[in-house]
C-alpha cells in the first residue's frame, strides 16, 4: 500500500503518527534520519547492556554468600537478555547484528561510559544496583513511551527487571551499612567513585547535546538530558539519608525556590576522556568482548550449519 504514496504523502504520514503520539512500527515508512538515529540509540543500549556485564561478572565467583552469588547470576542474566531484546529492535529497522557487534569491537559505536570504570570492591555491586540502575530506570522510565514500537515495548520488560535489580542493590548496601564498621567504609568508598560517573550517564548537558532537540520532537526522547540528571539526584538524596551514606558533593543542596536539589558541576573533560577510549577500562571492556566474541564464532557457525541443514531437510520433504 505505501509502494502506490508519493514521499511527501508517506512523511505526512510519519509526521501525523508522531503527531497522535501513535507508535511507529517496522511496517511504517520512516525518514533516514529517524532510522539511523534510532539505530544508533538501540545499538548504543544493546551494547551498554552487553559490555555493563562486565563489571559486576567480575564479582561472580567472589560473592560473599550461596544468596548473593545467585543474585548476581540472575542479574548479569537479565543484562544479557537485555541486549538480545534491543539488538532484536534494532534489526526491525533493517540493522545487522553481526555489522553491530563488529562496530562495537572496532570502537566505532558507543557504549554507556558508566561500565568503564572499575569494580574494586563487593559494595560496588551493591552501588552499581542502587546508583546505575537507578540512573538506567530514570531514564528508560520515559523511553516506554518512545515513539518507536519495538523498541518501547521492550523498554518495559528491560524496566520491570532493573528495578528488581535496583532494589536488590539497595538492600545489599543496608544489609553492609548494618554490618561492621569496615563495611559501612567499603559502602561510602564505592558510593563515592560511582555518583559522579552515574550524573553522566544522563549524556552531555543539553546545551551541548546534538541529538536532543530532533530526538524530542520525533518523541524518540520525551525528556532532555538534564531533565532527567536532575529528577535522578533528587530521587536519589533521599535514598542516600536512609542509607546513611554522604554523596560526594559538597554543593548539594536543597533549593526551595526552584523545588529541586542543586549539585555542583560535573567534570565533562572526564567524560569526553571516557567517550574518547581513555577510561579507566575502556581497552579491557572491548578486548574481553572481542575476545568473547571470537570464541563464540564456532557456535554461530554451528547454529547457521544446523538451521541449512533443517532447511535442506525441509524443502527435500516439500
Ligand atoms: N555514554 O546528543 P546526546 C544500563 C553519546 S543501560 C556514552 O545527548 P542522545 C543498564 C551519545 O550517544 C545504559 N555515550 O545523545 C545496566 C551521542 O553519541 P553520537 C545505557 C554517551 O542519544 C545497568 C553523543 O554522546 N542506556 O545502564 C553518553 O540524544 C547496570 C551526544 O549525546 C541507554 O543507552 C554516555 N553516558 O542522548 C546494565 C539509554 N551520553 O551521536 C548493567 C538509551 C551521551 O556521537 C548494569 N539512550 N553519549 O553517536 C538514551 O537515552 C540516550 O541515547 C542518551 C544520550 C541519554 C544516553
């Protein structure tokens, strides 16, 4: 039916859809710049989902409990069947996996800059499921709403399961704070290495953000940048109190005149030097999941073996 509409007949359409607030599906006529930027958004979330099983798959086979280490597996599941979910959306917009992946391990896409930094201690764990899930739930939250169909669809699911993993996080860091005084100083450590890096999560301010404004008005993205960097911080002291822990900023405060917590200035050097490659463990992410991805091929080989030969074995019998 699209085939027999002229190209300003087809955008009218996509404008009119975005317009309802209707949801695009794969079916629907998008312009380039849409696809390629949803394309980018979703491989950029697969990938952080696939890479962020690092850092804490690094605590597995040091959990300090038979509960915790199955938590931990259950969560770092979760995380890759996120990606698989997200690297599925991005192929409903023509994306190949393998060319996705491939980006991903010759630094030509990004990944979340949070998984860059290192896991030093098992509180990290803990702060990982209370700071970067907690930043993840922020702003994936409004991403159910995403104009684009699959991708809001499997933004709920993803949703449902990291706010288990943010409570699971938040009850690890009670139970530490509860525990012995060099506990609650593991707990206090990690909070303050992870709080700045989780404010950036939440990407550039908005004045410098290239991609908000035509992401806002294709509801591809229904809050900005700082829009939600601020609602985190303040969800977020609260949290912080009952824990009993100080997030290192010393310019947080209450401001009654605008309803919202002030917090101090994020160092955006740091965060163009974790984009540029020169994190903490930007090199080590990639190599393990190049190396991963190589041992794997003898599995994709096998299953792509295997679907010819039913193939085969299908037409023979038709
Ligand atoms: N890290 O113009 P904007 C998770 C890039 S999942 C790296 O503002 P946009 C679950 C940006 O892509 C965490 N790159 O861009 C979990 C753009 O790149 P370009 C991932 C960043 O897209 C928890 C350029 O900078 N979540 O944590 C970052 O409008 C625990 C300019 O920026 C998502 O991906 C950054 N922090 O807004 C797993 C959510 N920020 O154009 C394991 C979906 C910006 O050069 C354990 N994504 N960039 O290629 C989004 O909401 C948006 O893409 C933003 C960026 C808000 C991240």
């Amino acid at each position: 039916m699209t085939a027999t509409l002229s190209e300003p007949d087809l955008e009218r359409h996509f404008e009119g859809t975005i317009a309802r607030d209707a949801r695009i599906e794969p079916r629907d006529w998008v312009p380039e710049g849409y696809r390629k930027t949803m394309i980018r958004q979703i491989a950029q979330h697969a990938h952080s989902e696939i890479i962020g099983m690092q850092p804490e798959g690094n605590w597995i086979t040091r959990a300090p409990s038979l509960r915790r280490k199955a938590i931990l597996l259950a969560k770092v599941q979760d995380e890759a069947g996120h990606g698989l979910y997200l690297y599925s959306a991005a192929e409903t917009l023509g994306a190949d996996r393998a060319e996705l992946t491939e980006k991903l391990v010759t630094g030509r896409q990004k990944y979340s800059s949070i998984f860059n930094y290192p896991t030093l201690n098992f509180a990290d764990v803990g702060v990982i499921g209370w700071l970067v899930d907690g930043a993840a739930i922020c702003n994936q939250v409004p991403l159910c709403r995403s104009s684009y169909g699959p991708y809001a669809r499997a933004m709920i699911r993803i949703c449902k399961e990291e706010s288990f993993h943010q409570r699971q996080g938040y009850e690890l860091l009670m139970t530490m704070m509860k525990g012995t005084e060099q506990q609650r100083r593991m707990v206090q450590d990690a909070t303050d290495r992870w709080w700045w890096p989780s404010l950036m999560m939440f990407g550039p301010p908005d004045a410098d953000s290239p991609n908000t404004a035509q992401s806002m008005a294709w509801k591809i993205k229904r809050h900005t940048n700082d829009e939600l960097r601020q609602r985190f911080v303040d969800m977020t002291v609260p949290q912080a109190e009952a824990l009993g822990v100080t997030l290192p900023d010393p310019e947080l405060r209450w401001n009654p005149e605008r309803g919202h917590y002030d917090f101090g200035e994020i160092d955006w050097t740091e965060f163009k030097r974790v984009l540029s490659g020169a994190g903490p463990c930007n090199a080590e992410r990639v190599a393990h999941r190049r190396a991963a991805h190589e041992n794997g091929a003898w599995v994709r080989e096998a299953a792509a073996a295997h679907a010819a030969k039913s193939r085969r074995g299908r037409e023979k019998a038709a």
